[in-house]
C-alpha cells in the first residue's frame, strides 16, 4: 500500500521542524502531491504536519 500526500496549507510561518518534514516528503508548494510508502516512518510524518496535508490512498 502506498499512499498520496497532497500539500494544502502553507509552509509559512511553521515550525522548522515541520518545514523540514514537509520537504522530506518532498513537498514544496502547495498543491504539491508526492506518493510514499506506507509505514512507520510516512505515518510518523503524517502525524507531525497532519495539519497542512490531505491523505488518500494510492
């Protein structure tokens, strides 16, 4: 299983360490969508920016 991760708020006055997990991801802009695997590391990175992304199955 894989799933889609779309930025959908802005970066803009984040934490660092948000910022630096958004980027990790791979996402830069909003609107951004990359597609990740699904498993401890993607789930924890979900979690900390859960705010500012939207999550779908791949």
């Amino acid at each position: 299983m894989a799933k889609n991760i779309k930025l959908v708020k802005s970066l803009i006055g984040c934490k660092k360490d948000q910022i630096a997990t958004a980027q990790s991801l791979g996402l830069r802009k909003i609107g951004d969508v990359t597609t990740q695997p699904d498993n401890s590391q993607t789930q924890g990175k979900i979690k900390k920016i859960s705010h500012l992304i939207e999550v779908t199955e791949a």
